[in-house]
C-alpha cells in the first residue's frame, strides 16, 4: 500500500475545513460512543481527534492502544474541548498492531520508574515527555554548531578507536584489534590539539568512553563531549567562548523549544553573563569557613562540591588549579608555577567543563609526562607534531549530559542518553 501521507498533524486547523487529508499515526485512546469511535491520533508533530462512523469501524475490530494507522478522511468542525477541529474518518488501515501488555504505560498515566523505561526505551519515547528531551537534544546541539561555527571553528572527528593509553591507562576500555590491544578514546585531547596546526580552531562532539565503575547521576561509561581547542587563546579566552556558548544554548532552547519546554514542565531560565570566576585558593576558604580543613594541593571532593554549589548557585568557574592535579598538557601560571592556567566550569555542585591553556614546548611536555609517571616514548607521534610548528593553544571538554541536565532540571544524565551505558547496563 502507498502511503501517500498528506500532512503532518501540526499543520491541521479548523480553517481547511472540507479539505481530504491522510495521516499516519499511533492511536493514544479511543473511545465507543453509541454508533461512533472517537480516536486520538499521535504523530511526531502532534495530536487530532479522529471520529469513525460505525460503516467505516469494522477495521477497528481489536484495536489496541498504540498501534499505528493510516487514517483516511476529512477535517471538520468539532465540538471537544482540546480540540479545535476534526477528521471524520473514510477509511482507516491499521498498519501494525501494537501487543498488550505493553511493559510501559507510554503515555505516562503511570509512572514507570527510569530501568523498566530504559529497558523499553523506543515505546518510552512514545511519552511525550521523553520525546520531548530528545528533540530539545537535538536543538542544544544545532545549538551548539551555530554558535561555534559562527566563532569560527571547524567541526572535526578524531577516532574513537586508539592504539596507545592517550592520558595514561586508568580509566580506558582495551579491546583486541587484530591480534593488537586498543582502546576505546576517552577525549579527543591530543588529536584536537595537534589539529590546532593548520585548523587553529577546531570543536568534536562525539561520544567517548571511560572505564569507571562510577554508580552516580552524573557519570556514564559512554557519555558525549563537546570539544573545542583554539590557537592563540589562553584559558580566559577559552572560558569566554563557552560563558557565551551556554548562553546562546539556553537563548536559542528557550526561544525555539516552547512545546518541548511545556511537555517536559520546565522553563529554561536565561542565565546573566559574566559567570562568576573563582579561584580554587578561594574555594579553599569558603571550605574553612565550613570547617573544611584542605591543603593546599587536596582535590575538591564530591562533598566539597556540595558545600562550594550552595553559596554558588547556577553557573561559576573554579580556576586556576594547582598544577599537580591537572593533567600532564596543562600549561603552568607565569607568576606562580604551582598555578595552572586551567578551569573548571560548574553548575553548583555537578562539573559541567574542564579546560585550561596547552603546553606547546615539546621538552616542558616531555618532563611533565614524566613527573606524572607516563612514559614520553609512548607519545612519540604527538610529540613530533610540536616540532612542526604547533602554534600555543587552550581548550575545554563539556559533558552535553551534564549540560542538558541544569537545562531541563533532571538529576540523571540516564534521562537525556537513549541507551546510556553504565557498569550494570549495556543492554539495550
Ligand atoms: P568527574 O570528576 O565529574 O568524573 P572529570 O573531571 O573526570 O569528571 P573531564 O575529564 O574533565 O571529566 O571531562 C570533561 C567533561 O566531560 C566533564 O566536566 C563532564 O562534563 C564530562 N564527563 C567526563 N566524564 C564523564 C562521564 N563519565 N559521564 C558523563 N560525563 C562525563
Ligand atoms: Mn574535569
């Protein structure tokens, strides 16, 4: 059977009134009144009321909620509340049935809790509440390109699959590959920055994989990064392009998603720029006010976080980290080389971004492997790309997860990812 589907539902209304239309859609309800049936029919746009006589119902025979049809007929005026027209149907096909039980009340008048949803992941995206994050997903990222396109940067892809632990081993997946161990990529971060040669400014959004048996809100074994890394920027500059760069995410989400917003039962709330900037020696005051004794030196744990997001709330930077917890490629303060030109960007207590100014200087690259235990021989075919001219550079890593999470006010990074991937999940 042709299709030959005329309209979306959102481009139905009452004044095309007498017009032929063909649908396609999932039956939400139905109901029998006397000699009529009375159907809600949902597209991916939208919703109508479909009324079907009694000599065109005899299709209808053990219809079941959720199975898809092809409606046949014409809009007319209705008398329903919800509705501002109808289509009285001609003919209907049901194209497939859809089997009850079904393991998830899709429509969401009962609550399923996040594993029997996951697990049932394509009808849960029947709920349009669901539906509705995913396509605010896809916003945020055209979101994203725009903006940093417009800045001037070039999209790239680094591979996902690698022959050597970028970063150090800790946290990579291994996998045979030919008769050779590999690993799944944890960041682009040597890739993106060697491609500041000849690209200068370049940005990846793609999935990378970290090996930590983390059971929290916030981590996932398989989680998307937005990247960007920029020659002749320092951090600070770095730091500008990701303030305005959320800023334009939630300016353009709030603007062009009003029925996602409405459906998820959220309002984007416009942050005000600048974000406040902080130090990682003033957070340490903060906590000793708390009566949290650090040295200089201790990494903020999660609780610390916690205390730090109360008085900061909505969106700060923490900068200016001491050297020895950041990683090898971060480039040192001139004024105190304890210091690290770095930052992380934070939404309260969650780590949104981390990023920082690059060292450029292959020898200064060479002892800080070295002082964090990793061995320069294993990094040969980077290093040699700072023999070709590497140009000096900074850059971050946003967790689009995390990001999305203060977007719509959800604690569960699970909620945004359709088959998120975690240590007690890999299928589906
Ligand atoms: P955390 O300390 O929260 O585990 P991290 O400091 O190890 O994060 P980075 O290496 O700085 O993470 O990665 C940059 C960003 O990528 C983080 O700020 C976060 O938004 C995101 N990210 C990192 N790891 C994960 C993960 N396992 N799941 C989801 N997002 C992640
Ligand atoms: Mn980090």
């Amino acid at each position: 059977m042709q299709f030959n589907r005329t309209h979306d539902i959102e481009d139905l209304n009452s004044n095309m009134k007498g017009q032929e239309v063909i649908l396609g859609g999932w039956i939400e309800d139905f109901r029998k009144l006397g000699k009529m049936t009375f159907l809600t029919v949902r597209d991916v746009t939208g919703i109508a009321q479909v009324i079907v006589k009694e000599d065109a119902s005899k299709e209808l025979e053990g219809l079941t909620r959720q199975s898809v049809i092809r409606v046949k007929g014409t809009i007319q005026e209705t008398k329903a509340r919800d509705f501002d027209y109808e289509v009285k149907a001609e003919k209907i096909d049901i194209l497939a049935k859809a089997v009850h039980p079904l393991p998830i009340d899709p429509i969401g008048r009962l609550e399923s809790n996040i594993d029997n949803r996951l697990n049932a992941r394509a009808l849960d995206m029947r709920n349009q509440k669901t539906a509705s994050i995913f396509k605010l997903r896809h916003h945020v990222l055209a979101s994203i390109r725009k903006t940093l396109s417009e800045k001037k940067f070039i999209e790239i892809n680094t591979p996902k699959l690698i022959g050597s632990a970028s970063e150090g081993g800790a946290n990579l997946f291994s996998l045979e590959y030919f008769g050779k161990e590999a690993y799944l990529a944890q960041s682009p971060q040597l890739y993106k920055e060697q491609m500041t040669i000849g690209l200068e400014r370049v940005f990846e959004i793609a999935s990378f994989y970290r090996a930590e048996k983390s059971h929290t809100g916030r981590h996932l074994s398989e989680f998307t990064s937005v990247d960007i890394e920029a020659a002749f920027m320092d951090y600070t500059d770095v730091m500008d392009v990701l303030e305005s760069l959320v800023l334009e995410v939630y300016q353009y989400t709030s603007k062009n998603c009003k029925k996602e917003q409405q459906a998820i039962g959220t309002e984007i709330k416009i942050p005000s720029l600048p974000f406040e900037r902080i130090t990682y020696a003033q957070v340490l005051e903060e906590l000793k006010e708390h009566g949290e004794k650090l040295e200089f030196g201790d990494d903020l744990l999660d609780s610390h976080l916690r205390m730090v997001g109360k008085k900061h709330r909505g969106f700060y930077f923490i900068m200016d980290w001491p050297m020895k917890l950041k990683p090898f490629y971060i480039h040192e303060k001139d004024d105190d080389p304890k210091l690290s030109r770095s930052f992380d960007l934070q939404y309260g207590y969650l780590e949104l971004s981390s990023g920082g100014t690059r060292l450029h200087d292959a020898k200064k690259l060479k002892s800080r492997l070295k002082e964090q235990g990793l061995d320069p021989s294993k990094f040969t075919h980077h290093l040699q790309a700072f023999d070709w001219g590497m140009p000096p550079h900074a850059g971050w890593g946003l967790g689009l997860e995390r990001l999305m999470t203060t977007l719509i006010g959800v604690d569960n990074v699970r909620e945004v990812v359709l088959y998120p991937r975690d240590p007690d999940r890999l299928t589906p």
